[in-house]
C-alpha cells in the first residue's frame, strides 16, 4: 500500500497518510517529483494519464509522476515509479528544481505538492501500466514545449509550470545543470542518497 510523506509550509514531514485517501478536495500538502524522460535522440517521452486515474484522468503529461516513500531515497522513487508505469530502467536520474511547488484543482480534486523535478535517460521503449499510462509519445523539446506552454494547453497543470523553468535552463535538455541536493525540502534530504 503506498503512501504520502505529508509536509508542514517549510516542507518537514509531518506522518504520512494513504495515498488512496489523500486526494480530496482539501489535499494537504505532501511530497511528491516529477520526472522528464529522454532517449538517445533528446526526444522528451510525454505519457497520457490513464482514465483510471482519480487526478486528471486522459490528461497528458510529462513522462512520471509519484510520491517517494518513508525511507525511500528520492531518485529510488523516480526509478520505482518509471519502472511500475513505464516498464523502463532509468540511466542517469538527475535533480533539476528541487524547490518546485504547486497547487491545482480539476473535477473537485485537488493537489498540492512540493514536487521536485528529475530528468532521467533511457535507451528502451516504454511498456506502459494500463492503470497509469494509456498512451505514449516522443516529442523534440522544442515542440513539446511549444505544445505545452500555448494558449489553452491542455497539459497538466504541473507540466506547463514546470516546463517554463526548465526551458529557463536553457534550450539543450542534456545541457541543463544539475541542481544541489540540499535545496529539496527538509522532509526528502534524508532520501536523496
């Protein structure tokens, strides 16, 4: 049974709850990443939620999304999560915005995160979970960015912002910096490692 690392304002743990119960109209606020998948030609792997999904079910996004676990090293969690939805085994999982927050609504559910953002490699194709991903795509950067960030886009909501500060990283995905472990919130600087 998973579970979220619930979080105070300064982002320190405070317990964890079911993450079948947490989703609500008054989510609190908890731990969570993002993650952008790249293979070999820098292509950014874009994934559409399942319809089974209780959060912006059919919405499409970036490649994984997840909660990291009591205990459970941040970039374990990137890994876990990419293996159980994607089928892929991640090459060089790297933090790029550990201090990205957000809070969003759709169809009366709310989520609130401090969602540190990763970008990973891969050299295999995806093998989705029909429970989390029920459709695939790679795209170049460049239109992936330009989809995501135009008006009415009907990307996730934690997509379009985070995709706006990685493009401030610069236009080379393989080129962004990575960013220090100790600007994650307090709550995942005993996960990191």
């Amino acid at each position: 049974m998973e579970h979220v690392i619930l979080l105070d304002e300064s982002g320190n743990a405070l317990g964890h709850q079911d993450k079948r119960t947490v989703h609500t109209a008054s989510t609190p606020l908890h731990l969570a990443f993002s993650c952008y998948i790249f293979n070999a030609e820098n292509q950014v792997l874009v994934t559409r939620r399942s319809l089974r999904k209780l959060t912006w079910p059919g919405v499409w996004t970036n490649s994984v999304c997840g909660h990291p676990q009591e205990s459970e090293p941040m970039v374990a969690a990137v890994s876990r999560r990419a293996a159980y939805e994607l089928g892929l085994a991640l090459d060089e999982v790297r933090l790029l915005l550990p201090g990205f927050r957000y809070r969003a609504e759709w169809g009366g559910v709310v989520e609130n995160e401090m969602c540190p953002v990763f970008t990973a490699s891969v050299s295999a194709e995806p093998r989705p979970h029909p429970d989390e991903v029920d459709a695939f795509r790679w795209m170049s950067w460049p239109d992936f960015l330009a989809e995501a960030t135009a008006e009415g886009s009907l990307y996730s909501p934690w997509s379009r912002m985070q995709v706006t500060l990685l493009a401030a990283l610069g236009p080379d995905p393989r080129a962004w910096p990575s960013a220090p472990s100790a600007a994650l919130p307090p709550a995942a600087h005993t996960l990191v490692h």
